[in-house]
C-alpha cells in the first residue's frame, strides 16, 4: 500500500473538511431564484403541480397566475383571471384541478389545466376574503377567512361546493396547515400573533381548539409542514421562516433576505428546496433544508 505524506493528508483533510462545511453552510441559507419587481405587491401562493410545474400568483400585475422556472427563475403569464379577480393562492386537489381563493370576488375559483378554462366553484356572501386553503387526501378542503379591518377571522370546511362555518370568533386567520397525518389542523392568527391547532376527523369535523404557539411581535402569513411534521411559518414583517416541532417547540429560525415573506411551498429535487414569496421585494427567495415537504412527491 502506498504510503500518504503528512502534508499531503492533511491537505486532503482540509478539502474534504471544506466541502463538508460549503454543502452545510448552504442550508437554511436564503438566495434570490428570481429577479426583484417580477411580480405585483400581492405575489403569493407559490405551489407545483403533479409534473413539477411550477406557479405563482400576480405574475407582473394583479389578477395573473405565473408559470415560472424553478431552475432560473424566468417568468410568464399562465392565465388572467376574469371579472377582476385577484388570487391569494394556488391550490391542487388529487386529480390536478387548480384551485384558487379570490378574495376581490368572494369566491373559489377553479382552473382546467389543459383547456386553462377559469370557473367558479364556490361563491359565498358570507366570506370576508378567502385567504389560504389546505386540503385533505380526500378532497374536503379549509379556507381560512380574515377579516382584516375588525382584525377577526373564521375557518371554513369546503366539500363538493359546498362550504360549512367549522371555527368563528377568530382573531385574522391567516395561514392554515395540516399535519402529515391529518389529525391536525394548525391556524395562525396575523394581528394577535397566535397559532391555534384544531384536532381534525376523517369527515373535516374540527375539535379541541388548543393554543400551539405565541409570539411577541412580527406577523405571520402561510405555513407549511414538512414530511416529519414540524410547521414552517412565515413571519411576515420579520423577513424570517420560523420552524416549530409537533409539540410546538421553536427549533430552527431561517433568515431570508426580503421581510415581508408571504408564503412558501417545498419543492426541487428532493422536496428540500422552499420557495418564499416576498411582497417587499416583489419576487421569490429559495433555501434549502434538511427534510422535504409533507405533499412533496418525485414529479411525474
């Protein structure tokens, strides 16, 4: 066997050293994927479709959704919606229908993908402004519905267009996420600064309101839960994606490079890529984590 100098070992030791500590330094470390101003003051909503496209709502100027490239960053318009209407999210059930809340029209609307086709699946008098939906493996659905102006809020459970009142006498609902397992049903509260869970049977029944998670200043805007459970927030204001355990213990805070982070979605090769939207900078941050995303799967 030949034998390695000193010298040259240790030389080995400090490049192998250094790649070890470039791959871990890089996560949780946050990097533009797209230009600033690509999108209007409300981007949000980042979400994929089952073959790994990749949308984002008000692409350039309200009322549009996005279809940009994950790799580069680069952008067109996918589809402008009709009657005003302005999406706060993008949503996909299993059979790959897209699902937008529109808090101008008091609706949620619905995109065919191959015909882009834009309807309205359900219109509700009584919705303040639907905000963000959740869905289960079956189907049924959450929306959350602040009110900003009287800082309150509700939840809503969709089913077969049909919506049912599950949570009122909320403070600005905001956020809304389930557990890998969906026996949990996590909401936040913008203005009051709170994280509420819900328990969550099969049939979208909510019970037991319990408080998760307080904090004492900065807002929050969409969550995210990855494969283990643990729920990612966006502080926005605070320009900075907190993540909490199941048993609601902060464990990790990502620094972004904007502050007003809207929403996010995992993604990428492996699912341990987050995307971030950022209304003050009006574009899209990446970062890389350690566990990929509750819904991430290998696209097809």
């Amino acid at each position: 066997m030949k034998k390695v100098s000193p010298l040259l070992l240790a030389a080995l030791l400090c490049v192998g050293a250094a790649r070890s500590q470039k791959l871990t330094d890089d996560f949780n470390q946050a990097h533009d994927l797209t230009a600033e101003n690509m999108f209007s003051k409300n981007i949000e909503g980042p979400n994929f479709d089952k073959s790994g496209n990749f949308y984002v709502v008000n692409f350039e100027k309200d009322g549009t959704i996005g279809k940009i490239n994950p790799k580069d960053g680069k952008g067109k318009v996918f589809l402008t919606l009709p009657d005003s209407s302005i999406a706060n999210g993008i949503h996909f059930d299993s059979k790959g229908l897209m699902y937008l809340p529109d808090f101008v029209g008091h609706n949620v609307l619905t995109v065919d993908m191959r015909t882009k086709k834009v309807s309205v699946y359900l219109h509700n008098d009584e919705f303040n402004q639907p905000n963000d939906l959740c869905f289960m493996k079956n189907d049924i659905f959450f929306a959350s519905d602040p009110n900003w102006k009287d800082n309150t809020g509700q939840i809503w459970r969709i089913e077969k267009g049909e919506a049912t009142l599950v949570a009122k006498d909320m403070g600005t609902t905001n956020g809304i996420e389930l557990s890998p397992d969906e026996k949990t049903l996590y909401v936040n509260e913008s203005i009051q600064r709170k994280v509420w869970k819900f328990e969550v049977d099969k049939k979208g029944n909510l019970y037991h309101k319990t408080l998760f998670y307080q904090f004492t200043d900065g807002g929050m805007d969409g969550m995210k839960c990855d494969k283990n459970g643990n729920l990612y927030i966006c502080r926005w204001g605070n320009g900075e994606i907190v993540v909490l355990s199941p048993t609601g213990k902060l464990f990790n805070t990502i620094q972004l490079r904007g502050k007003q982070c809207s929403n996010l979605v995992f993604g990428g090769r492996d699912g341990q890529t987050i995307y971030v939207t950022l209304q003050d900078r009006k574009c899209i941050e990446t970062v890389r984590v350690a566990i990929p995303g509750k819904k991430w799967v290998k696209p097809e």
